[in-house]
C-alpha cells in the first residue's frame, strides 16, 4: 500500500505542539488545525455530495463549530481529525482519531474518520491518510484498539477500511440520535496494532 507513515514529530502524547506536530507520508501532509483553514473548511462542509452521508451540508456557523471541536480534541488530548493537505500544502480534507465519551453508545473509544473534499476523491488519500495516522494512534497515542464506523450506503468509506484491513464488527453496529439530523445507524469495524495494514 502507498503512502506508509515515513515520521511524525512528536512522541508524547501530553506534550504535543500545534506548530511543532506534523504526519508526513510520500504524498500527504497531515498537522493541527489553523485559523486560516476554516474558509477551505467550510466550503467542504457545504458540499451536498461530500456530506451526504452525514445530514447535508453545513452552515458556517455548524462547520466554524466543528472546526473548534477539533482544536479542542487537540488541545486537550494531543488527538484530533487532522488536517490533510498534499505536498504542495493545499487543503483537502481531514483524517484523525478522535476520543468518544461514556456518552457514545459503544462507550468510551478511540474513533478514526475522515473527510476529503470532492476534487480529492479516487486518488487513495484517505486510505494513505488513515494509514498514518493509525500509525500514529498505535504508536505515539498508545492504542490498543481504534474503531471505524460509517453508513451502510457509504461504499466509499467501507472500501477504504477494507483496504486498512479493518475487521467488520456487526455485533457493535449501532443507532444514535445526532444533533442536526437526526438517526443515524453506524456499521463498526476495528483496527488492532496487528491487524491493520500500516505499511
């Protein structure tokens, strides 16, 4: 698989620095959010083929807000849905691990998800973006277990943990209520240190 994880900056979880934290893959890379991504930010979250799997597209207040939920995963805990931008350091989507709460119905867990803009679609990004970082999650955040979820008519996001060699959990599949819009059901699949394809 193309796009294996060549360094990350940091190794310590506690003591991780926005400027200083950076994935870098053959072609991809992967850091903290910036003020200035949120104009590129926005304009993914407003396409209707990009979300349609989540509820539609947001609003700039809706994405300014996700947009600070992620700063805050990173602040807090050194994790979040990074940036993804290939080597030229143009903007096209995000990939990460994000901590779930006792409030999510698996419980508390560590999440990988992506999101890439439609001009960024077909080129493998998000398999070799997720590869990273799974990398990252089992190396330097200390993971023993990551899970992936998705819809069931998302075929996209299930060919790449396919291609990660995520194992399909239905014994975890799951309904929730999401502020927004509503129901959704998640299909569940798990990457462990010795089952995901991290090279």
């Amino acid at each position: 698989m193309g796009g294996s994880l060549r360094r990350w900056s940091c190794v310590n979880i506690g003591r991780v620095s926005a400027a200083e934290f950076e994935i870098v893959t053959d072609r991809l890379l992967l850091r903290a959010w910036r003020e200035s991504d949120a104009d590129d930010f926005a304009e993914m979250n407003a396409d209707v083929e990009v979300m349609a799997d989540l509820g539609g597209p947001l609003s700039r207040e809706q994405s300014d807000r996700k947009l600070d939920r992620f700063q805050r995963s990173f602040h807090d805990g050194g994790i979040t849905r990074w940036v993804v931008t290939d080597s030229d350091r143009r903007f096209l989507g995000y990939c990460g691990i994000m901590r779930q709460d006792e409030d999510h119905p698996l419980g508390v867990h560590h999440e990988i998800g992506w999101r890439l803009t439609r001009q960024s679609w077909g080129h493998g990004y998000a398999t070799e973006a997720a590869t990273a970082t799974l990398g990252d999650a089992f190396g330097r955040i200390g993971c023993a277990e990551v899970l992936a979820y998705t819809a069931a008519d998302n075929g996209r996001s299930q060919a790449v943990m396919t291609k990660l060699g995520l194992a399909r959990r239905p014994g975890l599949d799951f309904s929730h209520h999401y502020d927004g819009f509503g129901p959704w059901r998640g299909l569940v699949w798990s990457a462990t240190p010795t089952t995901a394809a991290l090279a």
